[in-house]
C-alpha cells in the first residue's frame, strides 16, 4: 500500500472507533511510524509503506482506538513551540497551559538582573523548561512530589540543554531548603475534584492519577500553596495559578483571606475562567 491508501484506510478505522480528528491522527502515527515530518507524508504520496512499518502502524493504531493518547505513543508532546519527551510519567502538557506563560512574561520581561522563578508541580517540566528558555537571566527551580515526573523533568531539561538553569527538588509544593523569595511562582497543580475522575474521557484516565485528583472539590493542593507561598514570593511577586471550572471564586477568596490585595483572573481559549494571577 502507498502512503495516501494507508493514510486512508486508517483515517477510516479511527474514526469507526470514535477518535476524534482521525485524519490528523493517522498523519501524526504514519509518520512517526516512518519517521518522517507529518508534512513530507505529502510530498511521497506513492510511496510504498512495507511489511514492517504497516506492522507497527497497525499496534499504534489499535492502542489509539482504545484511547490510550497520542501523545504518549508519539513520546512526545509540542508546547510554546517547542518539542518535549512525554510519557505516563506525566500529565501530557495542554495547549491552553501555554497562555499562562503568555500572560506572565510581560511582568518579568522588564525587571532587571536575575530573577528567581519557581514552578510548583512542575510534571514533565515544560513550564519551568520554557520560562528558562523565554527568560535567559532567570534562575528557575521546579518542584514535584512524583519521582517519576522529576525523572521525565530532568530528560526534558537535558533536551534542551537547561541542567544548569533549572534546579530540580523531589518535595510537596515548595522547596523546604533554602530562603529564595521568588519574583514570580507558577502552579498548575491538581484540580479535579476525586468525585470527577472516574467520569474523565478515556484518554485522560491513562495519565497519572496523582497529577490530576485535586481531592474533594478539587482545591486540596492549590489551597494548601496559597496558604503557604507568601512568606515566598517578594513584596512585588506574582503568584500564577491554573484553576478547573467553577473553582474561581473559592481560589479568589482563599488569597485574599491569605493576604493577596490583588487578584485577576484570566480566560482561556473558550472563555473559562482559567488562571489567577495574584499579588499582595
């Protein structure tokens, strides 16, 4: 078979299986299973794909009928432009995390001399992988509490050639050695709530557990660092938030309790309510 009859054939079998964008899909699988860009599947339409390859295609496309991600079978995953590892050690990054970091860089774009940043949660490492990148004279640290996810971390930083500028710590929320006060701390920690998990679409059940249940209501760990991070952040620091549906008005209401005069929240892509950025 050609390039353009499998990429059909297994366009069809997708979508008989629900996947959504099942095009898309096959594209992305068919090439990786020839290692070759999406695009250039389009300059060698005749191409003949052999034995081999259709083999492995075919247990690529089976695991993806079954829902096991995308992502997680092309090992990698593209945030703020750039290419990252992806595996089950992680959550797999989510376009809309990126207008986070959006959001963020005007307030530290102009501060002058080195700045200490720090990335709560910090999964497979983009967020910190990326402010280090967008922000050359930044001195970052990245927490986790999974040693697996700091693992993946620190593959990505070595990717991208950050093991000196981003210092990673195996512990719960924030550093416990140390008396860095931060220009700016990032979180996109668990939030959805347990009573949710067993609900979430098929794909997202294969990622960590861990990285996703945000305890009763789903607030349990944003709360405790909002409880936490103010004896760390500088007078004039920013602490940035991603927060899940219907979660706005306790977060808001939780920093000021905690001393944070003020409070902004920003919408993401479809106009949910999805990150607070705050400072006291």
């Amino acid at each position: 078979m050609t390039i353009l009859d499998t990429l059909i054939s297994s366009s069809r079998y997708l979508a008989r299986h629900g996947v959504e964008n099942p095009r898309l899909n096959a594209e992305y699988l068919l090439a990786y299973t020839l290692g070759k860009r999406r695009l250039e599947l389009y300059l060698e339409f005749s191409q003949h794909v052999g034995g081999a390859e259709h083999k492995l295609l075919r247990e690529l496309m089976r695991s993806r009928a079954e829902r096991y991600p995308l992502q997680y079978l092309l090992g990698s995953s593209e945030f703020f432009g750039r290419q990252f590892l992806c595996d089950r050690r992680a959550m797999i990054p989510r376009q809309e995390t990126e207008l986070l970091i959006e959001l963020a860089l005007p307030s530290l774009l102009h501060l002058d001399g080195p700045i200490a940043l720090l990335d709560v949660g910090t999964g497979s490492g983009v967020i910190a992988a990326t402010l280090a990148m967008e922000l050359p004279w930044a001195f970052v640290e990245a927490t986790d509490i999974s040693s697996n996810a700091l693992t993946l971390a620190a593959e990505n930083l070595k990717k991208h050639h950050l093991v000196k500028r981003v210092q990673l710590r195996q512990v719960d929320l924030l550093p416990t050695c140390g008396t860095h006060r931060y220009e700016a701390v990032f979180a996109n920690l668990p939030y959805i709530p347990t009573e949710e998990i067993a609900t979430l679409p098929l794909e997202v059940q294969h990622e960590p557990v861990q990285a996703l249940d945000g305890g009763p209501g789903g607030m349990a760990s944003i709360g405790r660092l909002i409880e936490a991070v103010t004896t760390r952040l500088h007078p004039e620091g920013w602490l940035w938030l991603e927060i899940g549906n219907q979660q706005e008005e306790a977060a808001t209401s939780l920093l000021r309790k905690n001393g944070f005069g003020e409070t902004n929240v920003h919408r993401d892509y479809n106009n949910f309510p999805r990150f607070i950025s705050a400072k006291k």
